[in-house]
C-alpha cells in the first residue's frame, strides 16, 4: 500500500469521525436548544389595560413590546390598549416584539355653533366633533325654519370635549298663531292661574309680597308684562299679595 493511498484512507477515516461528531452536536445539542427557545404560545389579550398593565403581562410570557400609533378616546383612560399586533390568540414565539396602540389624553375644542343649520347638517357636525345629544326639544320660531336648529344649551366657542353632551332646540316653524301675554294685575290667585293656561302660557314662580290694603292673594306683578308676544309657551312668573294676618 503507498503512502498516498494511506494518506487518503486517514483522510477519510478522520473525516467520517468528524462528520459523525458534527451531526451528533447538531442533533444533540443545537437542535434541541434552538426547538426549545423557539416554542410558541397563544399570545394573550392586553387590549382594554393600561400601558403599565400591559407591560407586566407581556413581560410575564417573555414578550416584548413597543407604543406605534395613540387614538384618540374620551370612553377610556389615558394610554389604555386599544389595539395590538400581532392580535390575542395568534401563535407567537417568545421575545416576539409585540406593537401596541393605546389612547391618549382628553382633547378639548371650541363648540360649534349650530344654530341656523338645518338638524341633519347639525347632526352631523356631532358626528365629527363625537359630541352627545342630551336633549331635544322642539318649540315654533317666527323667523327659523322647520328643523333648523334655534338654540344651543352650550355657548359656541366654549372650550368642551367629547365627553360633554349639548342639549338643542330645533324649530317646528312659524307657530298658527303668537301667544299674547294676557293682562293679570287685580285678579286673585286661581282666577290668574287659570288665565295664563288658557292663554297657553306656563305658571313660572309665584312670590308672596305681604300687604294689608288689598285682599289676600291678590296679584301686583307679573314677568313677562302684558302686552308682549311669544311664539311658544314661555313662564309666567306672579308676585301676590298676602295679609300680616295670613300666616296665623
């Protein structure tokens, strides 16, 4: 046998030995460390946390994470999850960098004027502002059109947020006929009362003024005077007299 040829069976002899060393290194050791640190989890739900709380749970499952976008939202505090991504249930390996988006802080703006528009271009005006309607009442307007907003419980320009909520007053047009204040002074109590509903107006607040020259719940006063036009059924507020000698 040459030299060669023996150099050649060593050659090959070595390199067989380190072939068999080098697949049981893989398979032995590598493999299974990298299976190991590869094994996936269901990712959970930190939607609808804080940012704080978020962290801790994603830490505890061996995530990372990192803030990409803030939304605005006046139903939840301040820097609340609100989106993630990849999204909860979805398989992940640990030390997957988890990308969050959470809330930031109340935003606050001037309130539009809405009155003189029309209750759909009104409504949505709301819409974009994502402001509330607490209330709507209708009442007849001499000189605002059939569903035209005639007023607003929130000043315009007034700085408010989306958690405030406006009250409106929407108009059912001219009314058939205007409301005239009737004329109430010398009448008693009931006979004015009586007088102001048939009239179609409202009984406002009634103030007792003590005075001994006239008959006992006599009225000397009225808000508004007589005389004065109204579209809708506004209060009527009386001043009525009573005697020294009412209360005994």
């Amino acid at each position: 046998m040459t030299i060669a040829v023996r150099n050649w069976i060593r050659f090959l002899i070595v390199f067989v030995i380190f072939t068999i060393i080098f697949v049981l290194v893989i398979d032995k050791i590598v493999l299974p460390i990298y299976v190991g640190n590869s094994k996936e989890i269901t990712l959970v739900d930190v939607r609808g946390r804080s940012l704080d709380e978020a962290a801790i749970i994603l830490d505890m499952v061996g995530m990372h994470y990192e803030v990409i976008d803030s939304t605005e939202n006046n139903n939840l505090p301040p820097q609340t999850v609100v989106d993630q991504q990849p999204p909860a249930g979805t398989m992940v390996k640990a030390g997957r960098m988890i990308r969050l988006v959470i809330t930031s802080g109340e935003r606050f703006f001037p309130m539009p004027n809405l009155v003189g528009k029309v209750m759909k271009a009104a409504s949505l005006e709301l819409q974009r502002y994502h402001l509330r309607t607490d209330s709507i009442s209708y009442e007849f307007s001499s000189d605002k059109p059939r569903d035209v907003i005639t007023a607003q419980s929130i000043r315009p320009r007034q700085m408010i947020s989306a958690s405030d909520s406006v009250s409106l007053v929407v108009s059912k047009g001219p009314p058939p006929r205007q409301l005239e204040v009737p004329d109430l002074f010398g009448m008693n109590l009931d006979e004015a009362k009586a007088a102001i509903r048939k009239s179609g107006f409202r009984v406002g607040v009634v103030r007792y003024i003590t005075n001994d020259d006239l008959v006992a719940y006599t009225v000397i006063g009225q808000k508004p005077e007589t005389g004065h036009f109204y579209d809708n059924a506004v209060l009527i507020n009386l001043e009525v007299t009573i005697t020294s000698h009412s209360g005994d």
